[in-house]
C-alpha cells in the first residue's frame, strides 16, 4: 500500500508540474465519479449506456474531450470548472476618511484538485496614513545619561514622524527586570533603592510599566517621562521581552489604533528568554495575556516569553518593531531580528543623543519591505507568490512568500497569488493574506469541486435489472448480485472454479481476461483502458512521441496508432508533407533528402534547409588553389565530388575573404540551384617579414645609439659652456687696486762696495 500511495503522490506532482509547463493533463482513470473528479485533468460521463459490456466503470472516467470523442455527449459529462467571485473588491485609496492599501479584500474560490488558479493582488502604502510610536527604555542604572537625553526628545520624535504622517502619537514604557532573585535584590533596603551607590537614588526595579499610553499630548510625554527615575537590578540582562509582550497584548491599557504601530525599544544589554525564569524558580510558561496591575507588571508567576511566542504575537497584532542598542549589543539584537519579522536593528549612542535619527531611518527601512504570505490556510492547499515590484522588470520565481523591497512611497506593487489543492477539503475552508506590518487582510474562502451532482439516483433500476442502484450511469448492486448491470447472481462457493470463468481466458491462458479485468458473469469487466472480449487490447499503450500518445496526430486502437491524413510511423511522428523541406531551388537545397518534413544534410552539410557548410575554409581550400594554378579558370584535371559542385569567381587583390591562405582568401555562397559560388582572390604581395623586421631592429638600434650620443655629447657642450662662461664672469669681476702700504718704508742707508769700480 504504501508504494501505491508514493506512486499516486508521484503520478499527481507529475501531472501538476506537466501543467504549469504548459504540457496537456493527462487523466488517470477511477472507478466512481466522486474519485474521478479528484484526479486532475478528469471528467466522469453518467449516460448509463455509454459502456461496452465489456468495459469497467474506469472507461467513464477520462478527459472531457476523450469523452466526447468516444460518444459521450455534452449533457452527460461531469467536469465542473474552477471558478473565483469577488466578494469585495475595494479600489486603492489614500483617502483620509477611506484608506485602502490592499485590494482585493474578499474572494471566494471553488477549486479542482490539482488545478492551479491565480489571483492578482495590488498593494500602495498610503501617504499620510497615521502612525502610533511606542517607546519602550531600558531603565537599569546604566541608562541613567540615557534618560536625561529622552527627556526632551518627544517634540523631536513626533516632528520627524510627521514627515510621514500628518497624525501621530507617542507614548512611554520602561522596563528593568523580574523582582526577584537572582534579578533583583530581595534585601529591604536594596529593594526600595536598588542603586549600586547609596550616594544614588533609584525607584524600586519592575518588569515593565506603562508610563504613558499613546497620546498626540507632547507637553504630557515630556512631563511624565521628566518625571521618570533610574532603577537597577543585579544581572546584566534585561526583562526586554516581558516588556514588549505586555506592550504589544496589553492593547486597551496601551491604547493602539488600527494604524501603523511600531514600538521602540531602546537597551545598552541584551535579554533574558524563556527558560531563565527556572533561576528564580518561575516553571509557568508565560500565557500570552496582559497582566498589568494598573500600570505595573512584576512578571514574578510567569516565565520570560520565547523567541517564536513574542514573533507570533508581533505579527498578529501588526507590530513593527525597532531595536535601538548600544554597539556592545548589536550583534545580539540583530541575530534576534532574524527570528521577529518586521523588525529592524540601529546603533544607538550611548548617551541615546542620535535615537531621533535613528529612528527615522528604521522607519524608512521598515516601510521599504513589503512581506506578503498567507495565514491558516488548509492542508493541501499549496500558495506560492510571483512578485512584481517595479514596472518594466520581470516577475520573481515562484516563492513561498511575496517579497519586494526598496519600495518607494505611492508605489504600486502587485503579487500573482497561486492556489493549488492536492485533496478535496471535507467543508469550507477559510484563512488570510496579510501583508507583515499592515492590519489589512485579504480573506480568502475556499472549497473543492469533488461532488458529483449526477440527478440520476435510482432504487431498483430497470438499467440495473431491478437488482441495484443507478447512480451517475453505474450501477450498485445489491448483496449478491455483480456484473456492469447486476444481472447476475454471486457463486455461493467462492472456493471452487466458477463455470463461468473459462469464457474469460483468451486461449486457453491461466489469466483471466488477460490479468487486465475481472470475470463477472462470464464476461470480462476490463480495467482502466483496457477493452476487448479478454481485456487484451490497451488504447494507451502505444508509442508516443513528444510525450504524446501516437504524437497528437492518430488514435491508439489496440496498441496500434491509426494516424491521421499525412503523417506515418510507429507514433505518428513523421509527417508525410514537404512543406517546410522547401526551397527555391530543389527540396533542401540539393544538399539533403527530406524526411518526415525535415531536410536530412548530406555529408559536410547542416543547418536549417541544409543551407550552410561544415568547416568550408578546410574543404574547399584545395578546390580553389587548383583554380589558382590553372590560371584562373576552370580546368579539367580540378575534378573530385567536392570540386565539381561549384561555380568560382576572380576578384581582384583588394578583395580580402574570410577564409586565408597562403596567396589568397575566398568565401562561400551556396546557390538555391544546389550548386556553390567561391569567391576568391590573390592576397597583395608582401616583402619578406624577416628581413623587414632584422632591417628594420638594426636601424633601429643604430638610430637609438646615434640619439644617445649625440644627447651626450650636447649636454656636455652644455655644461662646458655655462662653466666658460661662468669662469669669465669671475675674472671680470675682479679688482686690482694699486695702494701704498703704510707699513713699507723705502732703504735710508747706502752701502758702497770698495772692490766696486765705478764708472764715470
């Protein structure tokens, strides 16, 4: 049983993925109307004279058109169509007295199993659209700096906001952490001043309390949270998540409207979860309800709320929500953000001085990502989304949930929603889209089409042989009774052979009605699409082409496709026509035989119509430098297969083709008359590259050494010059003064030498 079952799964995923790829349903065959109608793609003919005596109930079960085909007229066929009714279908509006972000809002849906229907759903966010803010602090004795800075940002708040909006309101909540130990301290005098310095004065710690519930009042914002002083507890973490839940389900004590409602909640340190109540010896889950006592919760009965219980009730009630922490704490808060939908983390200063800011671009964020996914829908029912976020670029792939982001204000998106039921629903059934963050729903009602009003009932029929029921074409029979009319009894002793039975063998064989029926009455009730006197004849066994029984283009008779004018084969697959094998010329170009309407290419030939050459540079590279050789004209000795199917023609040397050689280029043109046009062409002559090149680097390094001394040489001419030059300069700027020196005196004694002769 249980292969039975993954092979029907199996069977049913194929036939749906078959559809959404655009391939025809195909039918699987059941016993009773009810049965068929679940099976994709199937109808049920109730003319009680439809069958063959040899046929099963199955052979009504089929495709309407096979129905029809085989002679079930129109009236008789049981094929109920999906169908979809608006109940509410509202325009988008921005209208303050009317606003409509989400159209439709009400669609009833009748459904067959395994037939997808799709729904197109719009969304706008509305400029203007209120918003309720809700602030939520962390006041343990580290936020103290924290506090003084929130003080007086409420204008701040509501003036950034109403950027957005032209209605806003703001209130106040503050949490520190269970009042209890080991959380807070349970001595007397800590309690009532649980400030770490006694120098400090604290207010006794709580859980969460409500300060101020939404207001337009900033004056009153301002003076109660002016009024607001620091507490303390004895572990880091906080008791955030009792805070948030009691924010978010304490609705009337809060005071939320039906707007847009985004709570920020503002902390230096990270949170305490469920399971860390046991602590403090706190088992009982938390319940899900308010339980302020007036405008305090000491959360000292219930356990911290989980991860998945405060993500749910954010999302039920609408709740955007923004985390505003500290850069020791951002990594913590952002893995939490990946659980809560809607929600967004920002650092926060640590004096909470850029919190305006931040909020702003949270918000920003928030309203750039649209969520669309679908709540409490049926089992069965599978519902994919196509998104459409901008105008002019494709649709997403089917997904789980429609998604778009980086979504503009006055922007339309719109969504494909996809509906498919894999099994018939017993009532009706129904459940919601809503878009995470934005209180409208899309209410969708659904039920399947699995009921057979046949109108035919019949007690003791005459069709029956007054021996059994007559309901939608087939008869019941009653206790003791069997065969397609009841017309006769049930063998007594079930153990022994039933004389009857030998007329059900096919030759003598061991089976009856060839193991594809059951014997009834000596006359085989065939299964599924069986039929003959033994059930030996099988119209879906024959060949198929393109997952096509007989191709599209015949009937199955027996195992055997009977094709339609103009096509043959095994399956109907070869088209005898020549149509799209033609040419101007001859069929294929002369270059192929058409087969089954398709041109089959002679060797060295492909293409559409056979109309281009494989590898033509290499083929006919000989061909042409025989041409060439023969002095450019057709000569008797350039023979071969290749070379006699085409025509050639001379270009000049200005001509260069795509296809190279050594001394010439060409290309090819295959003619319509089969033939083949070379064009072809000597290449210009050329000087030889080597010596060109040997030439051309010799001179060129004979050039570059000539340059190199000459620069030398000049820039030594150069620097000879300004020295010269420089050496003159010097010399005329030279002063040779004549000048006695006082020092000198001339000789004042004269010496004459005696041996000295003088002269007259």
């Amino acid at each position: 049983m249980v292969w039975i079952f993954l092979l029907g799964t199996l069977l049913l995923y194929c036939v749906e993925h078959n559809k959404i790829q655009g391939f025809p349903q195909v039918c699987v065959p059941q016993s009773s109307c009810s049965a068929c109608l679940e099976s994709p793609g199937c109808a049920w003919c109730k003319n009680k004279d439809f069958l063959k005596p040899e046929e099963s109930s199955e052979r009504r079960c089929d495709t309407a058109k096979s129905l029809e085909t085989r002679g079930c007229g129109e009236k008789y066929i049981i094929n109920p169509k999906p169908d979809s009714k608006f109940l509410k279908k509202n325009p988008l509006s921005d209208h303050i007295d009317n606003v409509v972000q989400l159209t439709p809002q009400n669609i009833q849906f009748k459904l067959r199993v395994g037939v997808p229907q799709i729904i197109n759903v719009s969304f706008k966010r509305a400029e203007g659209y209120p918003i309720d803010l809700y602030y939520l602090m962390d006041l343990s004795f580290s936020m103290k700096d924290d506090l003084n800075t929130i003080k007086n940002l409420g204008q701040d708040i509501l003036s950034t906001l109403e950027r957005f909006t032209k209605k806003v309101r703001i209130g106040f909540g503050s949490f520190v952490d269970k009042v209890a130990l080991p959380y807070v301290s349970q001595v007397k005098a800590k309690k009532k001043n649980p400030c770490p310095s006694r120098s400090d004065t604290c207010q006794p710690a709580f859980s969460f309390q409500n300060i101020l519930g939404l207001t337009d009042d900033v004056t009153e914002f301002k003076t109660r949270v002016s009024n607001q002083m620091i507490s303390g507890n004895l572990d880091s973490p906080e008791s955030g998540f009792d805070a948030i839940m009691q924010a978010v389900v304490c609705q009337k004590e809060i005071g939320w409207n039906n707007v847009t409602r985004i709570l920020v909640y503002t902390s230096d340190d990270t949170f305490h979860i469920a399971g860390d109540g046991k602590l403090a010896g706190i088992f009982e889950p938390y319940d899900g309800t308010c339980h302020l006592k007036g405008s305090i919760y000491e959360g000292t009965k219930y356990d911290y709320p989980s991860v998945g219980h405060l993500a749910r009730v954010l999302a039920s009630n609408n709740i955007q929500l923004i985390f505003a922490v500290t850069k020791e704490s951002v990594d913590a808060y952002k893995a939490l953000s990946n659980l809560i939908p809607q929600s967004v983390v920002g650092e926060l200063k640590n004096d909470s001085s850029n919190v305006v800011e931040l909020i702003k671009e949270a918000y920003s964020k928030l309203s750039s990502t649209i969520l669309l996914e679908h709540i409490g829908a049926p089992q069965g029912l599978d519902v994919t989304y196509q998104s459409h976020c901008t105008p002019g670029v494709d649709k997403t792939p089917w997904q789980s949930r429609g998604e778009c982001k980086n979504v503009k204000l006055n922007q339309k998106i719109d969504f494909q929603v996809r509906l498919n039921i894999s099994t018939c629903l017993k009532e009706k059934s129904e459940f919601f889209l809503k878009l995470q963050g934005i209180s409208e729903t899309l209410k969708i009602s659904v039920e399947t089409l699995c009921d057979c009003e046949c109108n035919d009932f019949e007690e003791q029929s005459v069709h029956c042989n007054k021996n059994g029921t007559l309901t939608c074409g087939t008869c019941s029979c009653y206790e003791g009774y069997l065969g397609q009319r009841c017309k006769c009894q049930r063998p007594k002793d079930v153990t022994s052979d039933n004389p009857m039975d030998a007329s059900c063998r096919q030759d003598n064989s061991s089976q009856l009605c060839s193991g594809h029926g059951s014997c009834e009455c000596g006359v085989c009730s065939c299964h599924g699409t069986h039929r003959g006197l033994y059930c030996q004849c099988d119209d879906n066994s024959c060949a198929r082409h393109n997952n096509l029984l007989c191709g599209g283009h015949g009937e199955c008779d027996c195992g055997t496709c009977k094709c339609q004018t103009n096509y043959t084969g095994s399956a109907c697959e070869c088209s005898t026509l020549t149509d799209k094998c033609s040419t101007v010329g001859t069929l294929c170009n002369g270059r192929g035989k058409c087969q089954c309407n398709q041109c089959q290419c002679n060797q060295d030939f492909f293409g559409f119509n056979c109309s281009n050459i494989a590898d033509p540079c290499r083929k006919f590279r000989d061909c042409v430098k025989c041409q060439l050789d023969g002095k450019d004209s057709l000569q008797s000795n350039c023979s071969g297969q290749l070379c006699d199917s085409f025509k050639s023609e001379l270009k000049d040397e200005t001509h260069v083709f795509s296809c190279p050689h050594d001394t010439f280029s060409y290309e090819l043109k295959p003619q319509p008359d089969g033939t083949i046009k070379i064009i072809y062409a000597r290449l210009p002559r050329s000087i030889d590259k080597t010596y060109a090149i040997i030439g051309g680097s010799v001179s060129s390094i004979i050039f570059i050494g000539i340059a190199i001394i000459l620069i030398i040489r000049l820039m030594l001419e150069y620097r000879y010059r300004r020295e010269y030059a420089n050496f003159i300069k010097a010399k005329e700027a030279e002063v040779w003064k004549d000048i006695h020196n006082p020092l000198f005196q001339d000789a004042t004694t004269t010496v004459m030498n005696p041996m000295h002769i003088q002269e007259d």
